[in-house]
C-alpha cells in the first residue's frame, strides 16, 4: 500500500520553482526577441523618436498594471494554467475553450515563430554583414533552435529551470552590452538623433494600436508564474514579489536600451534595420550571441509555460487526456510539449515577423483583458474567499479597459490580419459545442489501450466527469 501510494505520488509535478527560479522565469520570458525587434514596429506605428519612447514607457506602465492584476488572480486562484485557468474560473467554460483554441491554433504558434526567427536573424546577421541574411539560412536555423528547446523540456523540468537563470543573467548582460556604450555617448553629448524628436509631421495616430502590440510584445512574458503556479514554492508570498521586482526592472532597462539605441542611430536607420541590437552596437562581436541566446531562453520559458496550459485544460475535460499525462520518469509533460511541434513549424517557414505579431497580439490581449475583467467578476462574486495579495479597484479597470479598447482599434490598423485572427478565435465556437459539450468527448482518446502507455506515460489527474 505505502509504495503503490509512493509510486502515484512520483509522478505529480513538484514545487520546484522558487523564488530565484521565478523570478529568472519571468526575466527570461520578458526580456527576449521583443526588444531587439519590436523598436522598428513601435518607431513605424508611432511615426516619431519622442511618441516611440512614450509607448515603450506606457506598455511597461500597463504590463506592471497586469501583473499586479495576475498577482492576485494567482494568489486567490490555486491552478496552474495562466489565461485558461483564469477566464474558466471567472468567466465560465466557453471562454477559456475559445481562449485555448485561439491559443493553441495562433496565439502560442504565430509567438513561438517570432521569437524563432529573431533567434535565427541574429545568429546569423554577422556573417553576412552588411547585407542581410538570406531568409531559407535564417528559417532553417530559428527551426534547429526551437527543436533543441522542444527536446531540453522533453528531457528535465529542473534542466529546463537552471538553464532559464542562467539565460536571465545572459539576457541582462546583453542589456547593459547596449546601455553602456549608449549612455556614455550621451554623456559625452551626442543628441543629434533626439532633435525634433516630436516631429508632428511623422505621426502616423492610426497605427498607435500596432505600436502598442508591439511594444507590449517586448513586455509579454509577465504573466508566466501564473502558468506554473502548482509547481511554486511558497506561491502567496513569491508570485507577488518575483512579478513586482521583474517588470520593474525590465521597464528600467527596456527605457534605457531604446535610449541607447537613438542615441547611436537614426530613426531611418532603426527602420532600415531588421537587427537592430546588431547595427547599433559595434563595439563589441559578442553582442549578436547574447541577442540569440536572449531569443533562446524565450523560447525555453514559453515552451514550458504553455505545456502546463494544456495539462490543465485535459485535467478539466475541455482538451483530449492524453496531455495530462507526464512522462514517468522525467516527470515532463511530454505529450503537451511536442503539440507546438508542427504548427510552429509552418508559421516559421511562410511567415514573416511583424505580420505574425499583429496576427497573435489581438487574440492575445483580447484574452488578456478577458482575464481581468474575470477578476472584477470575481471580486464582486467572491468576497468572502482569502486574498493574500490585493491591487486596487483602478488597476484592473484601467488594464482591462486599454487591452479591450486597443483590440478594437487594431481593426481599423491592420483590419486583414486582424481580422484573420478574429475568425481563428470564432471558429472554436461550433468545435466547442459539437466536441466539448457532447456527453462524451473525445472519445478517441479516452479509451487508450494499456500498450499506448508503454511504461513512459500516466495518468497524473483524474478527468473531471461532465456536470
């Protein structure tokens, strides 16, 4: 009895994520491709150096606004999951199926391949100086990198974790690679690129809502505890603090990278420039590296992140059972980690970046803001349930209100791509009602034979039986 109970517990997924760990997760998330990147879309949407340098002020302003928010949802909601967890909590099943369909078919793919492309772009962009690298080498090296992150959280969730922290400390090193120079050139007084910076004649306000997706696309990545939070150590106390000190600290450097990177070039030459870290710092060769090794740990966080949704949502019967099984000796979800594995590497081979982040962005801060507004819901449903940590009313108003008015307006932006990913979040819609509401749902995968597990795969959750 002792060791068949010993031998079922060997199999959960454990609190291995401290403090240190979540706070590198959430460093490593956030500080990736997006700022090596999203400088050419946020200078292109704005039109100007002086509105460019305010939008990456306000996106890191409202990304701290919705971590607080996710903070509390954390605190007060037990599961892991992030987005999923929270929207079914708060908002019901049919929601967070949409945000999972919408999930899995653009949002995590279309992101996974940006981030895999900026890996590839600066890997590579060196050797071809000064011109650019041709886009099948770029592809074909962004895809060996996402393959060798898929394979690294196949194998261990704790190799995962420790090559996360070390990546952070990379990806800050890559940072002050960029500050330092920049800041010291202003000192010495070169502000040529700051004159005029708020050139009217340059505006481009219609496009204000792309330059925040990407902005807010550097940022992304603050809401990753909330993915993994049955697996935090000390979740009421850490989640909170690892949040706060890492969007701050982003936000501090994010300012002080795009700084130096005006300071060094000219709005014409970050347009021009598909690696903009790489142009405006020859200083130093190693700078291009610690870009992609930055791009890497990305992809390692976001990776392990999303296979956790997927565990959650088979645990909850709205996604087939076979990802809720864990590896039974690695303890990795394996299933859920190899699903990206096919889509991801469609999106790198016909898309490109910046039409690839407009495509996701909307689906994702649509969710987003769907998230938040749960936790006013729920506030108002569930006043008597503890709240270790609380924000103030205005906080998840505010968020929720800018993340639901800046998806409205990416219509008028870019209405194709847009729209592109509006019809990709509707079309779970009759999936949701044929497959998910039907007294027994997938069906194929429910009845897995003995020999399908093999010894390697098991069960780690019960299914929750329909109501």
């Amino acid at each position: 009895m002792g060791k068949a109970k010993k031998e079922e517990e060997a199999v959960f997924l454990r609190k291995k994520i401290t403090l240190l760990r979540a706070f590198s997760l959430l460093i490593g998330s956030m500080v990736g491709s997006g700022i090596f990147i999203s400088p050419k879309g946020v200078l292109r949407n704005s039109g100007n150096v002086g509105l460019s340098l305010i939008v990456w002020f306000a996106c890191g302003i409202l990304s701290l606004f919705g971590a607080l928010c996710y903070a509390e949802l954390g605190t007060r909601i037990t599961k892991s999951g992030g987005h999923y967890s929270y929207i079914l909590e708060t908002l019901g099943p049919l929601p967070s199926f949409l945000f999972l369909w919408a999930e899995y078919f653009a949002i995590r793919p279309a992101n996974s391949a940006v981030v895999s492309l900026a890996f590839g772009r600066y890997i590579l962009e060196p050797f071809f100086a000064p011109c650019a690298a041709p886009l099948p080498a770029v592809k074909l090296v962004a895809l060996l990198g996402y393959y060798i992150v898929l394979i690294l959280n196949s194998w261990s969730v704790s190799w995962s974790a420790r090559l996360q922290t070390f990546l952070s400390v990379i990806k800050l090193t890559a940072l002050a690679l960029i500050i330092v120079p920049g800041m010291m050139l202003l000192a010495q007084g070169h502000t040529e690129n700051f004159q005029d910076a708020f050139n009217s004649q340059s505006l481009a306000l219609d496009k204000l809502p792309l330059a925040f997706y990407a902005g807010m696309f550097a940022y992304s990545g603050w809401f990753q505890t909330s993915f993994v939070r049955e697996e935090l150590v000390r979740p009421e106390r850490n989640i909170p603090l690892a949040v706060i000190v890492s969007v701050i600290t982003v936000i501090v450097g994010y300012m002080f990278t795009n700084v130096s990177y005006y300071t060094v070039l000219t709005a014409e030459d970050v347009l021009a420039s598909q690696a903009v870290a790489v142009v405006s710092n020859i200083l130093t060769s190693v700078i291009p590296i610690l870009v992609a090794l930055s791009c890497f740990g990305t992809m390692n966080g976001a990776i392990f992140t999303f296979s956790r949704t997927l565990f959650v949502a088979s645990r909850e019967g709205q996604w087939p059972p076979l990802f809720s099984m864990i590896h039974i000796r690695r303890h990795t979800p394996l299933p859920a980690v190899m699903l990206m594995f096919p889509l991801v590497t469609v999106m790198v081979c016909v898309g490109d970046i910046y039409h690839l982040l407009n495509f996701f962005s909307f689906s994702r801060w649509l969710f987003i803001g769907l998230a938040t507004l749960g936790l006013i819901i729920h506030r108002h449903r569930h006043p008597e349930l503890p709240r270790p940590f609380k924000v103030p009313l205005f906080v998840p108003v505010s968020f929720t209100t800018i993340c639901l008015f800046t998806v409205g307006m990416s219509f008028y932006s870019d209405p194709v791509n847009i729209s592109i990913g509006c019809v990709m979040v509707l079309s779970g819609l009759p999936v949701y009602y044929l497959v998910v509401r039907r007294p027994i749902m997938f069906s194929p995968f429910l009845a897995l034979p003995n020999w399908c597990l093999n010894g390697h795969l098991t069960y780690v959750l019960v299914v929750k039986q329909r109501r």
